[in-house]
C-alpha cells in the first residue's frame, strides 16, 4: 500500500482482519461527483459538471466493482462520453500495472507504468491502497471518485442531458427496495464471497460460505417463473451488482474462495438470469474471462504456483 505517497510492500490481498479471522474491506478515499451542473454531489465537492471526453475510467476487467461501472458507461450509452483504460489482469508486487497482457492498456492518458502513480499524482501524501475503478478528470487531473457504488449512481442521471438517456437504473419508486436488497447482496454475496477466500479462520470461513449459499438460494427462489430481473422487467442497479459476481462465479469464487457447494451452472433460474443479462447490449463487452482467470489466479497467498485452471467449461 502507499503511506504518506510511498509504496511500502508487496501487494497483499488481505486488506485488514478482525480477531476471528473476517476479512475487512477498506474504505474508498475519494469522494467526489459529477453532476449535471457541476454542482456538489452527496459527498466530496463542486466542479465536475458532465462533459463529453472530460472524464476517463481506469477499470480491470478481473474486479467485479470495476466492471459494474464498465457495465453502466454500456447501459447510459456513454461510451462516446467516458474512455477507458484496462489494467493487467495479473497482480504484481506493486499491485495493478499498465500494458503486458493481451486486451491490456498501457497508461497513454498520464504515462504511469502502476495504478499507484496514478493515486499519488492526485495527492502526493495519499495513504491507503491503490484500487480500481478510479474515475479520473482529464481536465484537472484528480481523481474524482474511486467508489464504484458512488460512479455508477451517478452515471445514471448525470450525463442524460447529453446523451438524451431515459433508461433509470435508480427509479424513485424503487429506491428504498433497491437499496434493502443491495444492503443484503452486497453484505452476503458480492463481500461474502471475498470473506470466504480471504479467510484466515475456519470460523471466519465457514460462516462466509453459509452467507454465500443462504443467498444464491434465496436468489434462485426469487428468479422463479416469469421474473426476468430483481424488481421487475427491466433491468436495475441491483442487477448490476448481482451479475458482476455471479458471472465470475463457477471460473473463480468455486474454486479458487472454495465456494464450493455447487456450480452456479447447477442452478438454472440463476444461470438463465445471467445469459439474459450477458445478451443485453454492451455487456459481453464487459465481461473477459480470460482476465478473470489469469487475474484471480495470480493471487500468490491463494495460488502460489500460479497456475490457471484450464477449465470449468462455462
């Protein structure tokens, strides 16, 4: 991680643990939103008004948080609006880097060869890790905003003026009811799956994987008969946040986080409710599961050797 602007260790996947073993997510640091006018956001401050090239997302393919946001610059058609860079799927030393693996960018925007460049170049004296997404602003290179449930909220509404967009993934009408089941999905499935591999407890683990399970059940309950989405016939923020975890599910969480009671392909209204969403337009754009084998199985405290699994076929 970077203290005070230093990177001081090799990259390690273990953010922070409690005393049974949980593992701890960090906190995202910056904070800040576009808006419409350029008015302030719920946090952070003014001065990021919508504009067309002014904004750029550094995204992995590997990262289900990242790819949410990927999914969102599809679904708001605001792949003309925001560019990308993808990082290397394969995790080094220094965590992320630029360029060295096919599909791969390199840094042609600042010329960093890390991600960590990147966090120091907006504050020299940064303390934490270096994660993506990271919503940059080309214009006065800093770092909007590098929460992925604060970048797509805010994709959602604060282009439309420009790109003419009526699609709502927020709906007022289902606010409360999207926030309750991503509260839940996001605590047992979307996190429960990272406590179960990052484990450093049998009981930390066990009561992980009882979290993950309890809520496919539930979910594969929920998609039974005619329900095409979450909430409904069309598709929404919590949808966004179900799909990006259960599309990396049987290549990386059964194996490799030992999730490993079933295949997600064992469960049909689940595995039909991610081939529709996988044909929606865009979205196989996002999704590359060649980065998210070689990513996740380049984690050395979880696969030493290094060796990518050949299979499932998915």
């Amino acid at each position: 991680m970077l203290v005070n602007g230093v990177w001081t260790e090799n990259w390690q996947p273990v953010q922070a643990k409690d005393k049974d073993g949980r593992f701890i997510r960090q906190t995202s640091s910056f904070r800040n939103w576009i808006t419409k006018d350029g008015q302030p956001g719920p946090t952070g401050t003014g001065g990021f008004k919508a504009e067309k090239d002014r904004y750029h997302l550094y995204v992995a393919y590997i990262c289900p948080w990242a790819s949410r946001t990927l999914m969102v610059r599809e679904l708001k058609r605001l792949t003309n609006y925001i560019t990308i860079s993808v990082v290397n799927p394969v995790l080094t030393d220094q965590s992320w880097q630029f360029g060295g693996h096919p599909g791969s960018d390199l840094d042609t925007l600042n010329g960093h060869q890390y991600l960590h460049e990147l966090y120091t170049a907006a504050d020299s004296t940064f303390t934490g890790r270096a994660t993506v997404p990271v919503l940059w602003d080309k214009v006065n290179k800093v770092v909007v905003n590098n929460e992925s449930a604060d970048i797509i909220r805010m994709l959602n509404t604060a282009f439309d003026d420009l790109t003419g967009s009526t699609l709502d993934l927020y709906p007022d009408e289902f606010a409360t009811d999207i926030d309750a089941l991503n509260k839940r999905v996001y605590e047992n499935l979307n996190n429960g799956v990272y406590q179960a591999g990052f484990a450093s407890s049998q009981l930390a683990y066990e009561e992980a994987y009882h979290k993950v399970f309890n809520m496919l059940d539930e979910l594969e309950n929920r998609l039974e008969g005619d329900h095409k989405f979450l909430l409904g016939d069309t598709i929404s923020e919590s949808d966004i946040r179900l799909f990006v975890t259960l599309v990396r599910f049987d290549v990386a969480y059964h194996g490799l986080f030992k999730c490993n009671r079933n295949t997600l392909a064992s469960m049909p209204n689940l595995t039909r409710y991610v081939k529709r969403i996988l044909s929606i337009k865009g979205i196989e754009r996002t999704v590359n599961l060649d980065h998210i084998k070689h990513g996740y199985y380049s984690i050395k405290a979880l696969n030493p050797t290094g060796i990518v699994p050949v299979g499932p076929e998915v």
